[in-house]
C-alpha cells in the first residue's frame, strides 16, 4: 500500500505528467471520438438525401417537360396577335415563386434578391408569394407589398390543378396592368437562373394589333384565355422550379457528403495520434516511476 501510494506521488511530480496533463488527454480523445460519430451519422443523412433528391429529379424533369407544353400553348394567341406589356402600368403584380423545403444551396435566397431588386427599381408593385422560402425572406423587407401567400409547396412535382387554384385566387386580388412570374429557370443540372416572365393581362390581349384576325365574338374570350395563361404559365414556373430545386439540393447534399468524408478522415487519423500520444505518455509516466523507485 505504502509502495502504491509512493509511486502515484512519484508519478503526478514529474515534468511530463504536469506539462501533458493526463486527465485532460483522455477528455479530448473523448471529444474528438464524439465529434467523429456526429460526422458519420451526418455523412448517414445527407447521402440518403442526395440518393432520394437523384431517384426524384427524373420525375421532376419529366413534370417540367410536360408543364413546357402547357406555356408553349398559352403563348401561342399572344404571340400571334402581337401583345405587348403595358409601358407604363399604374399596378403590377409580381408572383415570387419558391417552395418550403431547404437545404437547396442559395436558389431560393437568389430568387428573393432578385424580388427586391425588382422592387426598388419599380413602385406601385404588390407580392403574391408561393412557399414559405421566399416569404420568410421578403417578409422580413417588404412586408407591406406581400397580398397574398401559399404554403404547402415543393413536396411533389407540381400539377396544372394547384396552379389553377392558385391562379384563381390571384384573380380574386382584381384587375393589373402587369402581371409578373418570378422563378427559377431550369438551365442544366448545375444551374439555374431567377428569370421574370410576363403574363399577359386582358387588357393587354385585348389591344394587341393584331387579334381582329382571330375573328373572337365572345367578349369573356380573352379574359378566359388570360386566366388559362396564367394558370398554365404559374404551372411551367413552379415545375422549372422544382426541377432546379431538386437538382440543386442533391448536388448540395452531394458537396456536403464529400465534405463529410473529409472531415472523417482527418478526425479519423487526429483520433488515431491522440490515441497513440495518450498511450505513450501512460507508458512514459509508468517507467518514469519505476525508475524513480530504483
């Protein structure tokens, strides 16, 4: 017992023990053996993520393809009779449109500075705001522009019915001299683009130089045609945007999988030194005091 204790004062009196200090070597090699499961644990989650965002982005191509018909075929009578936006418009609306889902990179950070440039460079323009995203930014700077706002989007690729009833309750707002989309244009898997395009309002349809030649009778006809635009053009929008959204999340979780991994192999072998420094220095403190007993 007397020998025990001899060797234990023996062995908390040297330099070594002092300087590297035992107790506090074990605690970060603890640490660091902590640290290195959240990393694997989160390399676990954004692997998955970036396998789920890779099997849903063929879906989302394909609703983009197909919402590309619906705007082909809504621009054609516009195109045809030669509309054009109003020069100088007294209200404009701009539709900002985003989803609630994250962990996308910047594409929807981009899209609401974007929003607010077009703001400050226009007056007399109200927000209707599609996903919690782009609200929770513009809100934050130009709340009192925002008329209305939707939730609940980005969880599956988007359908004409959702963008009509969207469309129907843009209408409720009243009548605009200009009617603006804001989204993310779908450039290639890396890129994207916050792109503005015009809806053409029935006023606007209704002047063209054109439209005589389409012979319409019906007076409803071109504010009928201007909703179904808008409708069909909120659908070709929200798709573009979903498509990149998608794009951008699984290269974003691929980055951060690759980053993972980095960071596990460098706490990997900071784990291993530590390991071995801790085991040398019980080493060196036990022949320290054996030696000392001689």
């Amino acid at each position: 017992m007397i020998a025990r204790q001899r060797i234990a004062t023996v062995i908390a009196s040297t330099p070594v023990a002092r300087v590297l200090g035992t107790p506090r070597t074990y605690a970060t090699l603890r640490e660091i053996e902590t640290r290195l499961k959240s990393i694997k644990n989160i390399e676990k989650i954004t692997n998955t993520m970036m396998i789920v965002a890779s099997t849903r982005m063929s879906k989302a191509e394909r609703a983009m393809q197909n919402s590309r018909v619906y705007e082909g075929a809504a621009s054609i009578l516009a195109k045809k009779a030669e509309a054009a936006v109003s020069a100088d418009p007294s209200k404009t609306l701009l539709v900002v449109m985003t989803s609630d889902k994250g962990l996308c990179g910047s594409i929807h950070s981009q899209v609401a500075r974007r929003a607010r440039q077009y703001l400050s460079e226009n007056s007399n323009v109200d927000l209707v705001v599609i996903g919690d995203k782009s609200k929770a930014q513009l809100q934050r700077t130009n709340a009192a522009e925002i008329k209305l706002s939707f939730s609940g989007v980005g969880k599956e690729a988007p359908t004409y019915g959702e963008a009509a009833l969207i469309a129907d309750e843009i209408e409720k707002l009243g009548d605009y001299d200009n009617i603006k989309l804001l989204y993310n244009k779908f450039v290639t898997g890396v890129s994207f683009e916050p792109t503005i395009l015009d809806v053409y309002t029935a006023k606007e349809l209704q002047a063209a130089p054109k439209v005589g030649q389409f012979e319409i009778e019906d007076e409803n006809v071109p504010k009928d045609f201007s909703e179904f635009t808008l409708a069909s053009q909120i659908l070709y929008g929200l798709s573009e945007g979903h498509a990149a959204e998608i794009s951008a999340r699984r290269n974003a979780m691929d980055n951060a999988s690759k980053n993972a991994n980095d960071m596990i192999n460098k706490y990997s072998i900071l784990y291993n030194r530590t390991r071995q420094a801790v085991i040398t220095n019980e080493l060196v403190d036990i022949i320290t005091g054996a030696s000392s007993l001689e």
